[in-house]
C-alpha cells in the first residue's frame, strides 16, 4: 500500500454503540498498553462515521478561522469547503460575562430580567439563590450574556479542562484481595461491598477479611478510617488478627517513636517560628501593574498562590513554602512575582535551577521581565567565565546585585542582604544541598517549585513541615498531550516525526547516552535521508549549545536529538512531539517533565514512550508507564505524584529510617498518626479527629440499580466520606445527577445521611440512635436530646434530625 487517507474522528456515540466499539477493541491486535476509544477508536469506527458538518447546521467562530490555515496545510480542498460556511457575526445588542460569584453578580443587577440556566436543580441549591426571585430553566447550555435590561447566566460548568481534585491515596483502585489498613483493627483483606439489612434497615457496608477468616462490616459512611496499605516496596504482608490488642500494642509502640519524630519536627518549626522573618511589604498597585506586564491572563491559582506567598512575607515568620504545579502551570510566573516583591523591598533573591540549560531559559525569562524596571539579572554556572564569575561574586557580596540565577554554584556564594531563595526542580537537589539553603541567613524565605514533587517532599509537604500550594488550573488554550507507550519500531517513529513536520512543526528525540547518540542520528538518517538534525548533550560548550538552540527555534532544524537535558523549563511552541526512547529507564517525574516540553501551545501535542520489549518490563516500571499513559490530562502531576508514592513506597520523613513502623502498619496510617502527634504537640485538636455513630433505621445506600459498577459505587462512597463541608456533597451530588441521571430514593437518603454527620460532626455530637419515632441526640458533654418524629418513616426521620441540626448552627 503506497498511501492512504486518515481524516480526524470526533466521537458522539450512545451506550450501545460505545459498547461495542469497545468489545471491538479488545479484540484488536495491537501494542498499546491500554486499550480504549481514545487510542484505538478510529480503527473500529466503520460504517457509524459521518462529517458533521453535513449532518448538523454549522457555523464557523472566529477561533475557528485560525484552525482551518492549519488544517490547509494538507488538506485544502475540505478548507475551502469549510470556509463557505456561514459566519457567526459580532454580537451588537448582548456582550459576554464571566461572574466569578454569581449570587454577588445577580444582587448587582436585581433590577434586569434574569434568567439562569443549569442542567439539574442541585445546580441551583448550590448557587444558593433560591431567595433572589429569578426564572431557572432546565437547559445543559452555557451561556453567559448581558444586554442594557436582560441577563442570562449558565450555572454549568464546561466538560473540557475541567479543574482536577489532587488525588487521596487511590482507595478506588482497590480490587478484591488488596491489602487495606484500618485505624483500629489494622491490616486486612479487601472483599469488596455487601448490603446488609438491620433492623429492617437496608445498607452497605465494606466487607474486610482478618486472619483465620474473621470478618469486619465498616459502614461505607466512615470509609475515611481505611486506606490502602502501602509500606516499604516488594516487602511481604501479614494480616492482622481481629480483636486480639496486638495492632493496638504496635499502635501505641509506633506512636511513641512517632512522638519523637514529632517533637523533632516541631522544635524545627518552633525554631523557625521564633526567629522573625524579614518583612517584605508590597504596594498592591505596583504588583498589579507587574502582573498586567505578563502579556496573559493569570489562572485563578496563580492569583491565590501570589497572595498566599505576599502573606507570608507581610506575616513576619519565615517562609518554607512548596509550589507544586503541572508543567507550563505557570510556577515561573509565580517565582517571578516572588522574587520582584522581594528586590521592590530593597533584599536580594536568587533562583538556583539544577540544569545550566534551565538556569539559561530563567535568566532570559528574568531578565526580559525586569527590563523594563531597570533591574540587573546575572547568571553564574559552568560555563560562566572565571572573570565575570569574581564580578558576580563580589557583587552579590556588596549588594550590588540584587538578583542571580544559576546551578548548585549559587549554594555557595555570599550574600549582602537575602530574603528569598527559589528553588526550581527541587527533586533533582539532595538534602544536604537543600540544608545549605539555610546558611546563606537564618531567616531567609525558601520557594521550592516542582511539576511531580518527589514522596519525601510530598510526605513534608502533607505533614505540616512546609506549607504547600498548589496549582491545578491548566492556561487558557492549552490542550491534553497525547501520551502512547509503544515498543520501538521504525514505523511508529516514522510516522510521528512526518505527522508533526506535515504540520509544520518540530520534534525533540530523547536518547540518554552520550556514547551511543550519534549512532542514534545515523539510524534516524538511514529511514529519512533529509531531515534535518541537531544533536546536543552536556559535553558540548554552552557557546554552541545557546546559539544552536537560537537556530533550532528559528527552524533551520526539524528535530532536536539529544539527552535529557531538554527535561525541564526548555519552552519552545513549535515542538509538539517528543519521542523518548527507553523510556522505562527513566523515573516518573524525568517522564513527566520530558512529556512537558510539547504541547506548550495552542497546539495538540504528542508523547511517545518507547520500550525494547514490553515483556521484559519490570514491574514498578509497567505501572510508572502505564500510570503516565493514563493520567496524561493537564493538571495530572499531582496525581502522578501519588502513584509514584504508591510504587516506590513512602520515604522517611527526618532523614532516620523509619521502614519497621511503616511495614507494620502502613503508609497512610503512618502519615495520619504523625500529623496527629504533631496536632497533639502543638496543642491542635483537627475537627475531622471527631466521630460521629449514626443509628438511624433507615434504608441508606447508593443503589446498583442506579449504579451497578461496585468500583464506581466505592469511589463514590469513599469521596463521601471524606467530604468535610455540604456544598463537597452537593458537588459529588451534582455530579451524579449528569453522569447516572435522576437519584433514586436510597441513594438520596444516603447523601442526607452523609449531610447528618457533617452536621452533627461540626456540633459536637457523637451519637444519633432511634426507637421508632423516638430520636436521640448525645453530645460531647453528655448533654442528651429527645426528638419526636412525625412517623417512623425514612423522609420523616431525616427531616427531625436534619431540620434540628440546621437550626442548632
């Protein structure tokens, strides 16, 4: 076959036929890892294509011009089709809105005629505008308009970039004989979800298997007490044995070295807290107008983790705070209004990057930054001249240079008057580099930013030891890079590299050893005789690396081949592919942070992970590949920082091994116990410590009429009951209603029990039992209730209790 032609698939298909197109994929040959209509749609679509333009009205947006000269570049017959389409013309009478408080925005406006839009009623109790008299109309739009006298407001939320939760330790991967950690009882064996009726009261529980067959039923309202069981990678597991006190004994034996660690960790943070920070105060109009110089709009977690870190330097404490964000999230621009706030304030910052390739992309991002405010950036790594690095030295010395960006050099120099260090890609320092971060001055604030941070931050970061922030909303425009683990084939690599340069673009071919990269070059000649190569690694001069770098942005290369020194900050928008061979060689973080430097465009971008043989992976790197094909959407960096947790096992936390505590009773627990120790020192008592026995005979679960998958129900039960707020349930409530349709009975009464105890958790209550219509209520204190019920029905006994806790706010 000499040519063919493949046109683009967009898919709108009813459950049916998605089902069988999914049955047809799992019967496809073929080397992908993971088998779904993303990757292998295409191929099974048959005779259910058509062109959409000939089966609906269509019109074309003015985005959708710029798209079609892309699509002309090899296809311009269907352009020109396109390009006969009718207009959408420029509005006249109505202009668009974005009310970032909806409620706010109608009070503004009382006297217009409002209507809102929103696809379910839950929609609407969230927005909580009930009282403020406008017409809602059932409609799954998005509309958001206003003319001199009407406004029209949509309370859906758009289904493409939506904003991603950080994922808990994944409880809702959990199968049938894995391992999980209940707080009390300790380690068992998962056996998935039974229902159970008591006292005329049907519910579910989760059922966990003990050693010599015990059993225990947990009520799916408190799923928060177990977790996954994650300890030291590859160690062996024993069960626990049900009410025998030897999981309490090992408890107790933990929390006593835990109480040590905690101790430890709090004398850090007292110290910290005892020394006062230098005070960095910011005129906000100033700050305004070095944001309106960015030349893009700031992501609503960008504004919030500006303000969090301004806080900081206003508080007069020290700062130690992680910024964990996705690639191309925007963590530079963060840093960036970091470092201004701080040289405004007359002290001297430094930003320390681990690769002089990085180091160089900052300085230049620094330097066009502060330009216009006659701010003077310097950059001292390898390849700075012996000469100018005196002049920088003494400089810095002086306090004649307020800022410099550079490698591990910089952990060395001395300074006149610091107040912030930024350290970018902090997984790649170790911890005794890090240390040294404190000598530069006992009261100097510390940024550390990472795109996957690595466990034993994550574990800092979640165990109070840093404040931590995060940003999880992707920018405007940017699209998902498409992530495929393949094993190598020149096909694959063919194709790829003439799909991206068809398009006009360029690629990045990740091979990691200097020894072996020019064979590498010749191999990619030998399939295409022209295209046009540049090679580069850290043996070649910086000289040569910058000004072929300027010749390769300016396209007189078609691919970049080099080691993975392109891995972080390198932000070049024409390259949308990168192949990345071996890639089973790599961690996950190195993955997600190669994968990163595509797609940094309006452009869709594309990852290929090449393996030798598939069969041969090891096991910890199947699951990091699998892990990265699978979470490839914006915003997954966090999640990924998970998963590596769970494959490599939580690190130690104070640099003393901790293995024997974490095998005994598990990742997780270990983690909750220390924060609950460093709560306990600190005088700290969290609101979530409470628990709440609810005894209602009432029939409360989340139906498998309603939905039948156990895997789902459980996510569902889990994320339940872990909400700590109503409105976290009214959004999980929301959810359900758009993705399984109308609640059912049970499944409503099961949201309203998780409403209860957030309630009574919030009062102070500890016990809500019933007799019949006879409802009672015990608090904390002893104090004890009496409610009456209009009947001994299900709706009746909810409505006592919710209406009592309601008005006891």
């Amino acid at each position: 076959m000499e040519s063919f032609a493949l046109f683009p698939a967009l898919f709108a298909l009813n459950e049916e036929r998605y089902t069988q197109m999914q049955r047809a994929i799992d019967t496809l040959k073929s080397d992908s890892f993971t088998k779904d209509i993303h990757s292998l749609g295409l191929w099974v679509l048959g005779e259910s294509g058509a062109v959409y333009t000939q089966v609906f009205k269509t019109y074309l947006s003015l985005d959708a011009l710029e798209e079609l000269k892309e699509i002309a570049l090899f296809d311009e017959e269907s352009v020109h089709k396109l390009q006969n389409l009718a207009q959408i013309p420029e509005a006249k009478q109505y202009r668009e809105i974005a009310p970032s408080n909806i409620k706010t925005f109608i009070e503004l406006h009382q006297k217009k005629k409002i209507t809102l839009l929103a696809k379910n009623e839950v929609l609407v109790r969230m927005a909580d505008v009930d009282a403020l008299h406008v017409k809602w109309i059932q409609s799954e739009r998005i509309v958001n308009i206003m003319s001199a006298d009407e406004v029209i407001l949509s309370l859906n939320k758009p289904t493409t970039k939506i904003k991603r939760k950080s994922a808990r330790i994944v409880l809702d991967e959990l199968k049938n004989g894995d391992y999980v950690v209940h707080e009390n009882y300790g380690i068992g064996i998962f056996k998935g979800l039974t229902q159970v009726s008591v006292l005329g009261a049907t519910k579910d529980f989760v059922l966990i298997e003990y050693l010599g067959d015990d059993k225990l039923l947990l009520p799916v309202e408190n799923l928060h007490v177990i977790d996954r069981y994650i300890g030291e990678s590859g160690s062996l597991v024993s069960v626990d044995r049900l009410g025998k006190g030897s999981f309490q004994k090992l408890k107790a034996k933990t929390k006593e070295r835990l109480l040590e660690i905690a101790s430890e960790i709090v004398a850090v943070a007292a110290k910290r807290e005892m020394v006062d920070g230098l005070c960095i105060n910011m005129d906000a109009s100033e700050m305004a107008h070095f944001e309106a110089d960015a030349g893009f709009v700031y992501t609503e977690d960008q504004k919030r983790v500006i303000g969090e870190i301004l806080s900081d330097f206003k508080s007069g404490k020290m700062m130690d705070r992680l910024l964990s964000g996705d690639v191309g999230f925007g963590k530079t621009e963060v840093a960036m209004n970091a470092i201004f706030a701080t040289l405004r304030s007359g002290f001297q910052a430094l930003l320390i990057a681990p690769t002089t390739l990085l180091c160089s992309q900052h300085f230049k991002s620094l330097s066009k930054r502060f330009e216009k405010y006659n701010i003077k950036v310097a950059q001292l790594d390898r390849f700075t001249t012996a000469a100018q690095k005196q002049v920088i030295l003494k400089e810095l010395k002086s306090g004649a240079l307020q800022v410099c960006v550079g490698t591990h050099a910089l952990f060395d120099v001395e300074l006149f008057n610091p107040a912030l260090v930024v350290v970018d890609e902090e997984h790649k320092f170790g911890v005794k580099q890090k240390e040294k971060l404190k000598n530069f001055r006992e009261n100097v604030h510390i940024l550390s930013m990472s795109a996957t941070p690595i466990p034993r931050s994550l574990n800092m970061a979640l165990s109070s030891i840093k404040q931590y922030s995060q940003l999880l909303t992707p920018p405007n425009d940017r699209e998902d890079i498409r992530t495929f683990v393949k094993e190598y084939d020149e096909k694959v690599i063919k194709e790829a590299i003439v799909r991206e340069m068809r398009r006009g673009g360029q690629l990045f071919f990740v091979h990691n050893r200097i020894a072996t990269i020019e064979a590498k070059r010749k191999e990619l000649l030998s399939m295409m005789p022209n295209l046009r190569i540049l090679t580069l690694h850290s043996e070649i001069s910086a000289s040569v690396t910058e000004k072929e770098m300027l010749r390769f942005e300016e396209k007189a290369y078609d691919v970049l081949l080099s080691t993975s020194i392109i891995e972080s900050g390198i932000h070049i928008p024409n390259v949308n592919t990168i192949i990345i061979d071996s890639a089973d060689h790599f961690g996950m973080a190195d993955l997600h942070q190669l994968r990163g430097r595509v797609g940094r465009s309006k452009r869709q971008g594309f990852c290929y992970f090449l393996v030798k043989d598939k069969e041969e992976l090891s096991a910890s790197a199947k699951k990091r590949l699998i892990a990265l094909e699978s979470n490839s959407y914006l915003g997954s960096g966090s999640i990924l920082a998970y998963h590596d947790l769970e494959i490599r096992g939580g690190g130690n936390l104070v640099g003393e091994a901790q293995s024997g505590h974490l095998k005994n009773i598990g990742y997780s627990l270990y983690l909750k116990m220390l924060e609950d120790a460093i709560n306990s020192l600190l005088g700290k008592t969290p609101i979530a410590s409470r628990e709440v026995d609810i005894k209602l005979s009432m029939s409360a679960f989340i139906s498998d009429t309603y939905i039948s998958e156990d895997r789902v129900r459980l996510e569902l039960y889990r994320r339940l009951s872990r909400c700590g707020s109503i409105h976290d349930v009214l959004e999980i409530e929301e959810e359900m209603v758009d993705r399984f349709g109308k609640i059912d009975v049970p499944t409503k009464q099961f949201l309203q029990l998780i409403e209860i105890k957030i309630l009574a958790t919030q009062r102070a209550i500890v016990l809500i039992s019933n007799y019949g219509q006879n409802i009672s209520i015990k608090y904390e204190d002893e104090k004890k209730v009496t409610l009456q019920s209009r009947s001994r029905d299900d709706d009746d006994l909810i409505a006592t209790v919710l209406t009592y806790l309601r008005s006891h706010a």
